[in-house]
C-alpha cells in the first residue's frame, strides 16, 4: 500500500486548467446541462467547448448516406445546445457528425481536437431497477484518452 505522496499522481485542479472541452449532445435535458457545466468550467480557464451530436448510420446504408431527417433533428439539437451556453455568456463551437458507432467517434473526435476533457451528461435511468449508464457513456468511460467527467442528473 502507498500513501499518496509516495506515488507520482498527476493531479488536476478540477475545472482550472481545461482548454479544450468536448461535450456530446443527444438532446437530453442531461447533455444540455453538461454543454452549461462545461461553460462555466472553459469560462474559469479561457477555453473553448466544442459540442457535437452524432448521427448513427445503420450498417445497411453508405457512412456518407444522407440522412435529411437524422440531420434536421441534430441541427436542431445543436441549436439547443448553443442557445444554453449563450445563456452561460458564452459561445460554443458545435459539429453534426455521422458514424457506425456514436461512443468511437465521440472518442476520436476528443483525440483529432486535443481536448484536455470530455463533459457526458448522464440520465438518471433504471430500467431493470438499478441504475444503468447506456454503452456509448461506458465505453468513452473505458476509452478515452483525456479526462472524463460524468454529470448524472438527480432522480426525479
């Protein structure tokens, strides 16, 4: 057993420090609340924040297949989530991506940006009678590279 300060622990003030924020957004009243998390925390530090909606293509169809419908809900999600960071006084960069697989690319996408942290807004959900994350949050959880921060939203 080693006591903290015989261990090299890179240790992070939370919220000072965090350039670059990447915050997926589905449209939940959850992601929304992390796209104003991640304003107040990149306010304190300078940074930016870049949300983005994936759009998960059916292996059925082309990756580039245009999807009017799925695009014209995520442009609209986006717009949600730009309209809360102005509420913030701030200004939010945000992208419509398509993908196989919405956990991956949020993934590479906080790798190609060089974000020092991805903010995941998570719903309180119980569907079996215990609490259950989704797989696109555990697999960002399990794979990413940078700093994770999970906001779960109380029960109602």
């Amino acid at each position: 057993m080693f006591s903290r300060s015989e261990r090299s622990v890179k240790s992070r003030d939370p919220g000072l420090g965090f350039k670059s924020i990447l915050v997926p957004v589905d449209g939940s009243e959850a992601s929304i609340h992390a796209v104003e998390f991640a304003c107040t925390l990149a306010k304190r530090s300078r940074g930016k924040v870049h949300v983005v909606h994936v759009i998960e293509v059916r292996r059925a169809l082309a990756l580039d297949a245009e999807l009017t419908a799925e695009a014209q809900s995520g442009e609209e999600v986006l717009s949600r989530a730009e309209a809360a960071a102005k509420r913030q006084d701030f200004e939010v960069a945000g992208d419509l991506l398509q993908a196989r697989d919405a956990s991956h690319a949020i993934v590479d996408e906080a790798v190609e940006r060089e974000a020092d942290a991805i903010i995941l807004g998570v719903p309180f959900n119980r569907p079996f009678g215990e609490f259950e994350m989704g797989r696109v949050p555990t697999h960002i959880l399990k794979s990413a590279t940078c700093e994770v921060i999970v906001l779960r939203l109380p029960s109602e």
